[in-house]
C-alpha cells in the first residue's frame, strides 16, 4: 500500500449498516453530545460520527466572529456570527454527511456523520476498526473519507471475527472550493482576510 493511501485510511472512515435483505438489524442508539473546537480558523476535531439525535458544540475559541453553518439537505442549519468564549450548538435529527463550512472563511472545513444505527466504527491511528456485535448475517459495509469522492461499498458477511480490509485511493483528489450560506462565492480575499 502507497504510504498516502495509509496516512488517509488512519485519518478516518465511516463505517455503517445495515444490511441486506432479510438481515435484520436494530442497534440501540445512545444520543451524545460531542464538541468541534474553533481554533486558529481550524475545527478540530475536523471529522466526527454520531448517533442520530446527537448535538454537536462549537466553541470559539478565537479572538474574532465565525459563522458555523450548513447547507447539507436534510440537515441544514445556520448558528450565525459569534465570538471568543461563545459556543453554540446543533442537534442532528436526520442521517447523513453533513458538510460544516464557517461564512466567513472559506477554508474552514467539518463533516459530521449521522448515523442510523450504532454499527459504525471510526478507525484508531493503525487504520483498524471493529464493529462489535453483529448479529450474524450478509451486510453493506460503506466507508467513507473526506478525501475519496465516492463511498465504497463492500457487501461483507458478519458471524464470528469476520475480517475485511480495505485500502482507500485519495489519489485523485483536490481541494474545491464551496460557496458560502448565500450560495455565492467567497469574496476574492477570502483566505487573505486578517480575521
Ligand atoms: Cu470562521
């Protein structure tokens, strides 16, 4: 395996259920409440994965206004400017990859996953990942990562210590810039701005 390929699989991936059909599959969720810091214009952590029902914080912890927002569908929000010392948060009702972008710098980058059910595993810093308890039977594996442009899918049977091992290829991708909560670009000097 490529070294990148191996840095980007420890970085993060999303790993979800169910499930074929006539498996079926109903993992209790535990709502939580995580934090996304704002420091240096960074998020940090800058990837998460929750149950649904979950809220997410974002502290500012720097000296000027951010605007933490979100136009992914069905999960959109918008918690306005806000300053050093303030944290304002958002419940996440709907599954799915919600993209976290602040409105005023352009570089500030989030994802927080929704998940339907708890059979997700986020990898340790070795890229392994376990999923605990699946009752046993045939699965869609989905993995994710910020910097594939597409989910891969992997159909994987469950029963005993199941073991699958994917390698992730972030070859091909590039930095795009995304619009700001108005749907326009980012002022010319978005980047450059002293704050
Ligand atoms: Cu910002």
């Amino acid at each position: 395996m490529q070294p990148l390929l191996l840095k980007l699989l420890l970085t993060f991936s999303a790993v979800q259920g169910p499930a074929t059909r006539g498996a079926h599959v109903t993992g209790r969720i535990v709502i939580l409440t995580v934090e996304i810091a704002i420091t240096d214009k960074t998020y940090a952590p800058h990837v998460v994965v929750v149950p649904l029902g979950s809220t997410v914080r974002f502290p500012n912890h720097d000296p000027f206004n951010h605007n933490v927002f979100s136009v992914s569908e069905p999960n959109q929000f918008d918690l306005g400017l806000y300053g050093r010392g303030e944290a304002k948060s958002h419940t996440f009702t709907n599954s799915g990859l919600v993209r976290v972008y602040c409105d005023v710098h352009p570089r500030m980058v989030a994802y927080v996953q929704v998940m339907a059910n708890r059979y997700y595993a986020q990898p340790g810093t070795d890229g392994s990942f376990t999923i605990d308890n699946v009752p046993p039977g045939r699965y869609r594996l989905h993995v994710w990562h910020e910097r594939i442009p597409t989910e891969v899918v992997r159909d994987v049977t469950a029963g005993g210590d199941s073991v699958v091992q994917i390698a992730l290829n972030a070859r091909g991708y590039h930095w795009e810039p995304h619009r700001n909560k108005y749907g326009r670009d980012y002022p010319t000097n978005a980047g450059l701005e002293r704050y």
